[in-house]
C-alpha cells in the first residue's frame, strides 16, 4: 500500500516494503520517481525495532565483505582493482546477504551497512576510488556495485527476520569532490553531481578545511572535508532534497542512522534532520574532547564516542595508566545519556587495534569485554572476530584508510575471537544492568579498572574489572554503596563461570569482594545462577624467551618469516628479567614451524643461522651477537 507524504509544497509517495521512491530526483521543481522495485517478500518480515540501549552493532565495509554478484565488480571507469585497497573489491548486498546468518550467529543486534548512495567512480586525482560511499554523485539511487534497490530491500529483510536491525550511514554534508579549491564553477562542465545538485549556489565555497586548531565552529561548519564539496544545508533547496531523499531510505526499513561528518553540520539541522527520519542517529564527531562531542547528543539520540576510543585503545593495548578510564568516565554527567553513546576500539579511520596492541589477543579479548559490558552502545568493526591484521600498519594520520580496510577472508563461526564475542553478547542480553545499567566506578589505579552497572529501579547490578598488566593482580574492592548485593552472596564471573568470588564484610561501605585478575584480563561478576556455564579456550600460545643481557638502555627486537613477525621491522620483546626478554603471540598455528631472529636495538642482528620455532611451544635461546 501507498501512503502520500507532503512537505514544503512538494507531494511524492513512498512505499516501505520495495524502495519505491528510491531515486527520486528533483528537476527544477518537478519529480521523477523510478519504476518500482520487486518486493523482496511478500509479507516483508517485521523490524526489530528502532536502534536501542542494549544494543550490539556489528560495523561493516559492503566493499570488503563478500562478492556475491561478480557481473557488478567493474563498471568500466578504472574504478575496480581487487589487487588495490584504494579501489573496488567487488563486495555487495548479495554478499551481506548471504552471510547474514554469520553476523546474527555472532550475536549482534544491528548492522552499520556502508553508505547506500551512487557514487562518483574516482576521486578528483584519480588515485581512490569510491568503494567506501562518501564520495556521492547521487544521493537517491543505489550504488550499482552494491547492487539494485530490490536487493538492498532483500538484505533489510533478511536481516529483520534474523532479528538484526539495520542502520543506514547519511552522507548529508557533502558530495564527491566537483569543485576544485574555491571555485564557483564546474570544470570540465560535465564534471558536477547529479541533478537536482549540480548547482554551485548549493554548496559553500571556503576551501579545504585545516583542522589547526584555530578554525571556528563557523569555519568548520563551512568549509570543504578533504576537499569534499561541502554542502549548504540552510538553503532550502538543499534542505528539502536530504531531508526527503534519505526519509525515502529510511522507509525501506532502516531501524538507526550513523550521521558521517556530523561536526561539519549544523547542530540544528542535525536535530531537525534525526525528526524527519523518524528513527535515532549518531553523528560522527572525529574530536577527542567530551566537552565538544556532549554538545552533539544534545541533537540527536547518540553521538560516536571518540574520546572512549582514544582512552580506552591506549589503555588496553599499549598498558597505560588505568586511571585516565576513571578520568573519562567522571565526564559522563555532561552527556544527555552515556548508554546512547556508540562505543568502539577501531573503525574504518582508525588502524586495527591489533597493530596497536603487538598483536596480542589477550589484550583485544580484555578490551572487547570491556567494550561490550561498559556503559554505551558497542560496535564491532567487520573481522575482528577473525583477528584482523591491519596488515601490521599502525600508521593513521590524518586517517587509517587502507591496511584497515581489508577483504573478509574468513567466515569462521568458530574461531577464537568469535566465541568470545558469542559469549559476551550473550551476558549482555541476558543482564539487564550491562544493556541499560547505570555506570559506576569501583576501582582505579594505575593497573586496575573497576565499575559496577546497575539498574537502579530493580537493583539488578553486574561488576567489570580488568587489569592490563603482565602479572597477576590482587585487589580487595569495596562494593558501591548503591548496591543490593549483601555480604555471603556468591558472584560468579560470567566469562569463566568456575571462578566465583564471596562478598565479605569490610572495608568503606561494609562489603567488598578480593579478586586476582590475570594477565591482561576482564572479569564480568554478577550474583545468581549464570545465564549458561562457560569456560574460555584455552590459548594457543607461542612464547619466545631470549636469553641475553643486553646492557642498560638497550633492549632486544625479533624479526622472522611468519606474521606477526616480518623481515623488515621487528616486534619489541618484553624485559622480564636481567638477561630475558619475552614476546608471545597466538596467531602461528600450533605445530606450524617458523624462523626468527633476534636482533638488539631492531638494527644488530644475532650472529650465526636462524632459529627455528614451532607454534604452540616456548621456545628458549641463548643468541650470541
């Protein structure tokens, strides 16, 4: 059934189930609507919901996902190169589609899709292509490598009857960059977005922005995102056509909108925008001050938490100060609600938290558990489940956009990231207190973190604690005064359900529990009977342990043939003793041989042959340089 839709004097019908007014095109004043899609179902299986507290987003790349339909690969404009992480791949919505099953098993709630829109094949230099959705030609018809609007409806379903909601990533502050530098005109002429768009009066005309420091919130508001042609959204043609345009995507299903560049938009037409749509959004505020991002939730329901991402990947993969958690958290007062915020450890910007922690997975496990049991929305960023390498590349100024960007090559449903991201969504479903719990600190000091979530209304409560240290550590922690936990109940940590710990009598509020965490563990404790049993696996760990005193001021690196070590760079091993220095790293398969070298400083190589390691095992050598 058709339903009419009026606004601003200009009348257009939209239909939910089939995208039918996908590619609606202003022409002067008049409409063009496109013949209708097929109906991906007859009776289209119903949305989840809105996006909610609670909630689980798993973030993808349509590009690098999987190829699902090779004939929309290259359209011919150089635009396709699978050998090149700046061009098309050839991942789409059939792809999405049938792998669907895949996310839901992970146990997410939502799906940050890629932007839906055309796309302007290549950037002005030609050196990228527009495989990532930000470069818009059209904003109201399907990017064809992704797809046709009918198969973009059949994902939304498929995905609402496997109970995942969709989120849909609005582009509205700016096209593909037609503009060069200042100018007011198109050259070549035939070098412009399409109509209605293709007037230069709709955009600004400042120039790049320079992101100094010393921009006004004017200057950022109106000038050119790396060159992109930054729209003017105060003209109300301008106005008109987002608004409607993206209401149209929003009717085929989508359940939440992530805002890109939400910075360079008016907070206004931010909160005016989230109305039209009728769904909650998050905007993208790239800024690491609470101060500056808070303001953003005060115009829409979330807003992308940047300063938990600085603050919490340092703490968790380079073994920072804990205390700068506590100093993050003390600053949620100024958020209109911090369990809206859309938490995250990487995304398509930032390199992969992999490259930053060594490539240590119990520093990604520990900082998952933290993510997904802390206060806010988590979103998981395609393939960490399959321990994404980033290709090793840490690098990411201004932005990561390449090694973190890479093909999906596995599907396994049962690797180890996987079942440990299955478990945690599991908890978080199953306790109230860690989807819509009110955040607490416990514990703060430089190597341990500690919060309890509680619910207030039904005194439901669950405990975080974790340590990013090497060694065990030992804590007696005082249970919140808030809390309905008494002294004698057993809490049982939720990850590994044979640990349990006993609320004693003591300390500041008369009740507190003594707890050791492991290495570079989080623990979740809650009291009653665990939603299921469940033990972690047990690593599969390759420890190299070099025996040499290497001096004062020294330090030894070990470079070899098997990721994460390469030839090249090396990987800095850990001083645990006087003449031993450690590095440890599950990706080498148990059983699989590999040479290695150590070498002092990363430049003096050891002398003689290399040495042979085979996974699983630790290895023990006595180098001489």
């Amino acid at each position: 059934m058709f339903r009419t839709r009026s606004r601003v004097g200009v009348e257009f019908r939209v239909r939910r189930a089939t995208a039918a007014a996908i590619g609606v095109a202003l022409v002067g004043s008049a409409l063009t609507v496109p013949a209708l899609a097929a109906p991906a179902y007859a009776d289209p299986p119903a949305s989840p919901g809105p996006l909610a507290e609670g909630d689980v987003i798993y973030q993808v790349l349509v590009d690098r996902f999987k190829d699902g339909d090779p004939t929309n690969n290259d359209q011919g404009d150089g635009e396709y190169d699978p050998d090149d992480l700046g061009f098309y791949h050839g991942g789409d919505w059939a792809g999405l589609t049938d792998e669907l099953d895949y996310i839901a098993g992970l146990g997410v709630t939502a799906i940050w899709l890629s932007p839906v829109s055309e796309q302007q094949p290549l950037s002005r230099d030609g050196l990228e292509a527009s495989y990532h959705g930000y470069f818009t030609k059209n904003f109201a018809t399907p990017n064809e490598h992704f797809g046709d609007t009918a198969e973009l409806q059949e994902l939304i379903d498929t995905a609402h009857g496997l109970g995942l909601k969709m989120i849909l990533d609005a582009v509205p502050n700016h096209t593909a960059d037609y503009l060069a530098g200042t100018s007011t005109t198109y050259s070549p002429s035939t070098y412009k977005p399409d109509a209605p768009l293709d007037d230069p009066s709709y955009f600004h005309h400042n120039g790049d922005c320079l992101f100094n420091g010393l921009e006004t919130q004017t200057q950022i508001e109106n000038c050119d995102l790396g060159g992109l042609d930054d729209l003017d959204q105060s003209d109300p043609d301008v106005n008109d056509y987002l608004m409607e345009t993206y209401k149209d995507w929003v009717d085929m299903g989508f359940d939440g909108i992530r805002v890109d560049a939400a910075r360079s938009v008016p907070k206004d037409w931010l909160a005016d925008f989230e109305t039209e749509m009728g769904v909650p959004t998050f905007g993208e505020v790239f800024v690491g001050d609470v101060d500056y991002v808070s303001e953003y939730q005060d115009s829409e329901w979330g807003v992308l938490d940047f300063p938990y991402f600085f603050t919490v990947r340092q703490a968790f993969s380079a073994d920072t100060d804990m205390n700068a958690l506590g100093d993050l958290f003390d600053q949620d007062y100024k958020y209109s609600n911090p369990n809206r915020l859309e938490t995250f450890l990487d995304n398509h910007d930032r390199a992969r938290f992999l490259t930053w922690a060594d490539d240590n997975y119990q520093r990604l496990r520990s900082g998952l558990t933290f993510l997904l049991t802390s206060r806010g929305v988590p979103v998981i960023y395609y393939g960490t489940e399959q321990a994404d390498d980033g290709n090793g590349n840490p690098y990411e100024v201004p932005i990561a956009n390449k090694d973190n960007r890479k093909d999906m090559t596995s599907f396994d449903d049962n690797s180890n990231l996987y079942n440990h991201i299955q478990r945690l969504t599991t908890i978080k479903k199953a306790y109230p207190a860690l989807q819509i719990g009110t955040q607490r600190e416990m514990w703060s000091d430089t190597s341990v973190y500690g919060f309890s979530r509680r619910v207030d209304s039904t005194g439901a409560e669950a405990i975080t604690l974790s340590s990013n240290s090497w060694g065990t550590q030992t804590r007696t922690i005082p249970l919140r005064a808030e809390s309905s936990i008494t002294v004698g109940t057993v809490l049982t940590n939720l990850m590994n359900t044979s640990d349990t710990v006993t609320v004693a009598s003591g300390g500041v509020t008369g009740k507190q529990i003594t707890v050791s965490l492991g290495e570079h563990e989080t623990k979740v404790y809650a009291p009653g009977t665990p939603v299921s049993t469940y033990s972690p696996e047990a690593r599969n760990t390759t420890k190299i342990r070099v025996h040499y005193n290497v001096g004062l001021g020294h330090s030894i690196a070990i470079r070899g043939d098997e990721y994460p070590f390469t030839w090249t760079s090396g990987r800095g091993a850990r001083n645990v003793a006087s003449d031993v220095w450690e590095f440890e790293v599950e990706r080498i398969p148990d059983g699989e041989t590999f040479e290695f070298k150590p070498l002092i400083d990363d430049a003096t190589w050891s002398t003689g042959s290399n040495f042979t390691g085979t996974g699983g095992d630790v290895i023990d050598i006595y180098p001489t340089f």
